[in-house]
C-alpha cells in the first residue's frame, strides 16, 4: 500500500525528518496496514507536521497534547493502529506528563519523537533535550540546565517498549516502527533527527562519530531491563535499537473494563435529534 501523499513537505532541505516520514511511511505497508487502518496524530513543531505528510488519517493536534488525542482516538476505535509523533521540546517540555503518564498506562500506540536536541520551528531555542552549555538565542552564555535523559525516563515509569534510531538508519528506523506498531501496549521510539538550520552542534556527523549500535554491544538483551538501563548509562543514552520491551505486560485495552465488548466506535449511541434534545434539557 502507498502511504505517500501529493503534499510537498516544507522542511528545510536536509532535515532529519524527511526520513522518518519515509520510514514511517514504509514500515505501515509493511505490517500489511491500509490508510484507512492508520492515524498519525501530531503534536506542533517542525515534526509536528508529519501528520499531513502521510496518506492516513491525519490530526495536526495542539502543543504537546498529541498524546492525549492519540489515547481518545485509540480508545474510541481500537480497529485503528494509532501513530502519536512530535519533537522534543513537544513531548519531553510542554507534554511530558502525558509521555510519563501514556508510558505507564501502556496503551497501545506508538510515540515517535523526532529528536533534535533543539527548538526548530521558533527559529532556534534551547529545547530539554538539549546538552549543559548548549548556545542558542535563548542561552547566549550556554545552557545552565542538564538534559533530559528520555530513555532512562521511560525505563523509570515503567515502559514496556522503548527503542531509540538515527534518521539516516532508514532500514533500521524501519524496522523498530513495524514493531512499535505490533507491540501489544506503548512504544516509545526516540529517533535522533537532525536540525540542520539551526543545530550546528548535533549534525549527522555528530551522530555518526557518537552513536552505538545495540547490535554491536557484545551481549545484550534488551528483555532485560537492568541491562539496559545500565547500558543507556554506560553510554550516555547515545545507542540506537531496541533498548527494552517487556511482552508479558498487558496493555491498557486488555485491562480496562468492557472495552473488549464495546469500543465507543462501535457503540450505538442513538445521535438522533432526539437525544441530543434530551442531552440539552438535562444541562437547562
Ligand atoms: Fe527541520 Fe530544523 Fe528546518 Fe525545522 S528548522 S524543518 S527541524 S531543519
């Protein structure tokens, strides 16, 4: 299935972003997904933006709410696989109690973050993703703030899917959405997603020079949890793969009670006039 649409994208030439687009794009034709399966709700930013990019249905949301939409979208017809994407200044500043609070719900959707270390869309501004030091226009004399650490958080509330990719790893970007996507409960994919306007500091070099694969890491087992926190650690959270995911863990859906019988979708909710006449008299 073709998942591409005619909207031309207005990042920068060269941003990360165009990758996860494509990967995203891929990995639902992939899992054998039809566009009509498929719902890609964004958050604002840049990556925000992805949501009109893609050939599904499509919720370009408000700043950091992408999730919550994205949970009432999933609750209301689990028939959908339900994509939450944004940036990290939407997802780990302004929307970070629903991040925590999605992770430990385990609901079943998958959160990708493009992650570059940055705010894009406001022209440039140190973002909680980005290193002590960090110069930009809002910390002229560098950052007196440390990073967030969006991996060991996730570990922390209690996630059940955690994987981290570079944007130029399309095969490998790919593969961690197809199971992002099958994962029963939250997914949270952390993919680094270079800013090449204003991020001079986090290039692709940059990346290329830091990262680590897991696959490369002698030993490890990401269904164990304490490996893989040690090893986030160990390399300053800079690895990319699947980083943990725990298959035993039921989902939100599994647990909560008569959504197996009768998702809102699938509800007869008599919207005639009549019920939206009684709905009104009840609150005159
Ligand atoms: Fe991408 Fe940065 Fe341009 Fe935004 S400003 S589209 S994040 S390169």
């Amino acid at each position: 299935k073709d998942f591409r649409n005619d909207v031309k994208p207005n990042w920068c030439p060269g941003c990360g972003d165009f990758s996860v687009q494509a990967a995203l794009q891929r990995a639902a034709a992939n899992v054998g997904l039809e566009p009509e399966n498929l719902a890609v709700i964004s958050g604002i930013g840049c990556s925000g933006r992805i949501s009109g990019y893609i050939h599904s249905y499509g919720f370009h949301g408000i700043h950091g709410r992408a999730l919550p939409i994205a949970q009432g979208v999933k609750m209301a017809n689990r028939d959908l696989t339900v994509i939450a994407s944004g940036g990290d200044g939407d997802g780990f500043a302004i929307g970070m109690a629903h991040t925590v609070h999605a992770i430990r719900r385990n609901i079943d959707i998958t959160y990708i973050v493009m992650d570059n270390q940055i705010y894009g869309l406001t022209k440039g501004q140190t973002s909680p993703r980005s290193a002590a030091g960090f110069k930009t226009k809002s910390t002229p004399s560098g950052s007196i703030e440390q990073a967030i650490s969006p991996m060991e958080l996730a570990l922390t509330a209690g996630a059940t899917f955690v994987a981290q990719s570079f944007s130029t790893d399309l095969k490998d970007l790919t593969a961690l959405i197809e199971a992002g996507i099958k994962h029963k409960g939250f997914s949270l994919i952390n993919v680094f997603s270079p800013c090449v306007t204003y991020n001079k500091v986090n290039t692709y070099d940059w990346f290329k020079e830091n990262l680590t694969k897991l696959s490369d890491v002698e030993g490890y087992d990401p269904h164990n949890r304490e490996m893989a926190m040690q090893t986030l650690m160990k390399y300053n959270g800079l690895v990319t793969g699947l980083i943990y995911q725990n298959t035993e863990q039921k989902s939100y859906q599994e647990l909560v009670h008569g959504y197996s019988e009768t998702p809102l979708s699938k509800a007869d909710l008599k919207l005639d006039q009549n019920y939206f006449d009684k709905l009104v008299a009840e609150f005159m």
